[in-house]
C-alpha cells in the first residue's frame, strides 16, 4: 500500500504511467476533455489496447468527460480504438448539471488511483494497493456515470 502526494505536472505525468502500466482489468477516468492525460501518445495508448485485449469482464474501459470536443478533435487514435472495440470501451459526456466539478481521477482495477482535486492544477494523490480508501472515489465515479450524458463515438448516426 502506497500513498503519494503529486505536487507537480511532470510527477502527475509520471504518476499516469505508472497506473496504465499497472492496470489489468479495468481502467475508469473522470477528467474536464483528457488534455492533461495525452492517453492518444505512443506510449500510453499501447497500454489501453492491453487492457482492451485481455480484460476478462464485460466494460473494461469507460471515460467520462465534461467536454468532449477536444477529446474528438485530438485524439483520433483513440476515437479509432473506441470503434474498434465499443463493447468493451465506453465514453461519454456528462449533463450540463456536473459543469461545475473541478475535480479529475483515474481508477485502475479498483484499487489504484489518481486522483487530482482541481482540474487546473497538477495537485493529486496517487494511491497504490489501496481498494478501501478508493471506494469513496469508486462510487463517485459510478455516480457521475450513472448522470448520463451523451455517448462519444467515432461514428456518425443518421439515415
């Protein structure tokens, strides 16, 4: 078990890494449009298409964001990889009644976490082995997914 505090962007860059390298059944972000987690680079979308590949249960990959224009203008690798395995990998935007939340958080597998308490600042806590005290932030996550929103796709519905 393993807590840390982040107090920079490089320490918060290193800290995602470390939790993607980790992660082996499940991976679910909460974050303001995922320009802070540059997860479309080379060398953390690898780690994405791991999970993807060898998860054993149902939804293993699931973000959510409160602006997802910048997730579909800069990220076109993982748009792609989100159509080519949407029954496992689920994005959406949140309602406009959670705008207002300033906070970011990366849980893998339930018991590794990243969570950063201000979307503008680099402050977060990195936790290591520690399902107990990521339950609070398990069910926060649950609760802004279950809001709803709108379903992010790389594919255009119509007629």
């Amino acid at each position: 078990m393993a807590r840390e505090l982040i107090t920079s962007w490089n320490d918060y860059q290193a800290a995602i890494d470390r939790l993607l390298a980790m992660a082996c059944q499940k991976i679910c972000i909460y974050d303001e449009d995922l320009s802070q987690l540059r997860l479309d680079s080379a060398s953390r979308l690898p780690h994405l298409q791991r999970i993807l590949r060898t998860a054993t249960n149902g939804q293993c990959l699931m973000i959510a964001v409160r602006n997802a224009e910048p997730l579909r203008q800069k990220n076109p690798l993982l748009m792609a990889l989100q159509g080519s395995h949407n029954h496992r990998f689920a994005m959406q935007q949140t309602p406009p009644q959670l705008a207002h939340l300033r906070d970011a958080m990366i849980i893998v597998d339930d018991k590794h976490g990243l969570i950063r308490f201000e979307r503008d600042q680099p402050r977060s806590k990195l936790l290591i082995d520690e399902s107990i005290e990521l339950n609070p932030y398990r069910a926060r996550f649950q609760e802004i997914w279950d809001e709803g929103g709108e379903a992010i796709s790389n594919t255009v519905l119509g007629l």
